[in-house]
C-alpha cells in the first residue's frame, strides 16, 4: 500500500482509518461508537459519516495540501452505534487544481450514504506552512 501523504494527525477513531490505498482511490473503515450516538437508541451523528468519507476523498487524491471545497450528499440509511462502515473513494475528474471525488459509503453491501466531494490541491498548505 502506497504511503498515506495527508491528513497526517486525524484522529481514526471519529473519521476512520484507511485500509487500501490507490493511486486515485482509497477504502476507509470506521468502528461507529456510542460516544457518536445522538440518542438512546443509538442513532449515529451525519456528522461522523460524512467525516469518514470526506476522509476517504483526501486519501483518495493523497497530496499534503489537498483541502475540501465543497460536497454534494446523500444520506441514504441511518447508521446505528456499534455498526463498522466503510466508505470507498475514488477520482471522477481533474480540473486544474480541482479533483472531483466520488464517494460511496456502505454498511456490509448496504448503500447508506453516497456524496461528491470537490477537493482543491494548492501548491502551498492552505494555512501557509502548517503541517
């Protein structure tokens, strides 16, 4: 598995942890948690999902400055504490500076959420330096 170039200091255990790695494509697993629940009955936050897949599309085009710039989702099953989900990226397009990366995210063969993600790779770190 080639080197994972970005997103260096994630913490694994809220955005997953990447289990393949492409050229042009990454797969990302997440054990989801009740410290990730909303509710009693276990209800999974939208907010850790998409932050498992927004991980995915950034190892996906793997370059340290890789930064998000927008995202077009879909929420298409929710996601119950204790489940493992795992989400699969891959580059659609190249535009420049821009990478357009398709992500899917399923539970075992079940769709559960679907998104493209609009990522930017400036030549410098978006924050001037910072590693």
């Amino acid at each position: 598995m080639p080197r994972k170039l970005t997103h260096q200091r994630i913490d694994e255990r809220y955005s997953g942890a990447v289990v393949e790695l492409a050229e042009d494509s990454s797969k990302v697993e997440l054990l989801t948690t009740w410290e990730m629940a909303v509710d009693g009955s276990g209800l999974v936050h939208g907010g850790f999902v998409f932050s498992l897949a927004d991980h995915a599309a950034m190892v996906a085009i793997n370059h340290p400055n890789v930064v998000l710039g927008a995202a077009s989702v879909r929420f298409v099953l929710p996601i119950r504490a204790g489940e493992k989900i795992a989400a699969a990226a891959r580059l659609a397009r190249v535009d420049g500076k821009k990478r357009i990366v398709a992500v899917e995210v399923h539970r075992g063969g079940e769709l559960v959420f679907e998104g493209e993600f609009t990522c930017f790779v400036p030549s410098k770190h978006v924050l001037g330096g910072a590693d």
